[in-house]
C-alpha cells in the first residue's frame, strides 16, 4: 500500500539514490557503513546505498543480542551476501552486561526492565556503528523511517545517530514498496525479512506493534496529518476510529522533542520533518 502519492515508487527510488550519492559527493567521501539487523530498513538502506555508492563502498555492522532471532541474523547475512558487501559481526551481549554490572550501584533496587535497558542497547550499537565510521573514514547512514520518527519510536544517541537519514522522510508502508521494487528482478532483500513482523529485538519476544499500531492503520494517519495539513479533530469528524486517533496522538506529542535532535534528512517529499507545534496541540 503507498502512502504517499507525490512520485511513483521508481521515482522515489531514483531520488533516494541519487540523493545519497550527491550527499556523498558534497562531503567528500565514498564509503558508508549502517547496522544490518535482518530487519526491513536496514535492508533498504542499504540497497539503495551499494546503487549509489558501489558494494565495494558500503559496509555493514551485524550487531546481535541475546535478544536477537536467529533467523534475523541469518538474514542480514542473506543481504550481505546478495549485495556482495562486506561486514562484520560484533556481538553486544558482554558489552551490555558489563554495563549493567557498572550501572548496579546505580540503579540500586530498581531491577524492574524498562525503556533504560532497551535504549542502552541501541547506544551501544551507535557506539561501536560510529567507531567504525571514525577508524575508516565513512559515514554512517541512519536507516530509522518517517513512521517512527514521527512517533518517537528511536533512540536519541543510538538508532537515529548518523550523518543522514536516508529513509526518514520515507512513511513504513511505502519502505515495504521500495523493497519490492528493490526485489522487482532479482532476491536482493530476503522474503523472511518482507513477511515477519517488525521488531527492534530489544527485549524478548519484542514486535512493533507493542509499542505502536499497525503500520497500515497508523501510516495514513500520520500522512493525513504531515502532508494534507488535517487536525486530529478533524480526522475524527471523518469518522477516523477514536482510539487510533488518541493513540497516534499521544505518541506525536510526546516525542516531538526528539525532531530537533536528529541528523540531516534526505528530503523528498514537500513535507519532511512531521510536524509543526500547532497540529501537535490541535
């Protein structure tokens, strides 16, 4: 299902692709390097990267956790190879228990898990995503996307680090379109990754639907919001299901501290960046 009707998606693809090689251009440099989680984004990011920058430019990070599924794992290297770019794996679990060890003088009594365990993972990724980037002189691409930044479904410091967001201007529904046109003649991007279900893996049995609604119902939501200018009032006087609606709402408002943080967006679209303070408080 697209979402946004601006462009086709071979439009789109054409754009993102020629937009990280002029980004590239314009800083001086060839080589990039991303976090290949086996989920969806990444996956995208990345093909759309090896098309403008070449495979022998482009490097990716497999970053697993105790939480992390096999088969993900397994996807990430399906792409890998598929793509014929190079990466490495470089597993998180010792990090992070040794932080959590440091941090029990700390955290005290309060053993409960919470967002502070997740989030920590994800830094720990940024970290070790920005050392390679420092070591070998590249650039690391961002591969969070419109849905969750609208929503606030990222870690500052962590999963919306990077030098550019390649996708953030890019609704969920329409990545899963990029990767079918990604796919259109070949198996680039693994099936497994196009049919399971989103998750950030960073508790156990963890989906994207904990935290979020479904993509399908949420996507044209946030579109009617962002780029037709419409008010949460008005949606619901269209007959738009109420709890939706309040839920979506509640997610843009509380987040929307983390837009002014985040890195430079490859804009495509005529509305880029969400939203404006008066539709949060409409």
């Amino acid at each position: 299902m697209q979402i946004n009707k601006e462009f086709t998606i071979e439009e789109l693809h054409g754009k993102l692709v020629e937009g990280i090689r002029t980004y590239f251009k314009n800083a001086k440099t060839q080589k990039a390097v991303l976090g290949l989680s086996g989920g969806l984004d990444s996956a995208v990011v990345a093909a759309l990267a090896v098309q403008a920058l070449g495979k022998e430019n482009v490097h990716g990070l497999m970053m697993p956790s105790e939480f992390s599924t096999l088969h993900s794992i397994q996807d990430a290297v399906d792409l890998a190879d598929n793509l014929g770019i190079s990466y490495n794996v470089v597993s998180i679990s010792d990090i992070y228990n040794r932080f959590m060890r440091e941090l029990t003088p700390v955290f005290g009594n309060n053993r409960k898990w919470s967002t502070a365990e997740e989030n920590l993972q994800a830094r720990i990724r940024g970290t070790l995503l920005m050392a390679y980037a420092n070591k070998f002189n590249a650039l690391l691409l961002n591969t969070s996307n419109k849905s969750e930044l609208c929503t606030g479904y990222g870690t500052l410091y962590g999963d919306l680090a990077g030098a550019i967001m390649v996708i953030a201007d890019i609704y969920k529904c329409d990545v899963y379109e990029l990767a079918f046109y990604i796919n259109r003649d070949k198996e680039i991007i693994p099936i497994s990754t196009l049919t399971k279900a989103p998750s950030a893996e960073l508790r156990k049995n963890q989906k994207d639907t904990d935290s979020l609604p479904d993509y399908a119902d949420m996507d044209p939501i946030l579109y009617a919001i962002n780029e037709e200018g419409k008010t949460f009032d008005q949606l619901l006087k269209e007959g738009a299901d109420r709890e939706l609606i309040e839920k979506v709402k509640k997610l843009t408002c509380a987040s929307s501290f983390k837009i002014h943080q985040i890195p430079p967006v490859l804009n495509v679209s005529s509305k880029p960046l969400v939203y404006k303070e008066k539709q949060l408080l409409d």
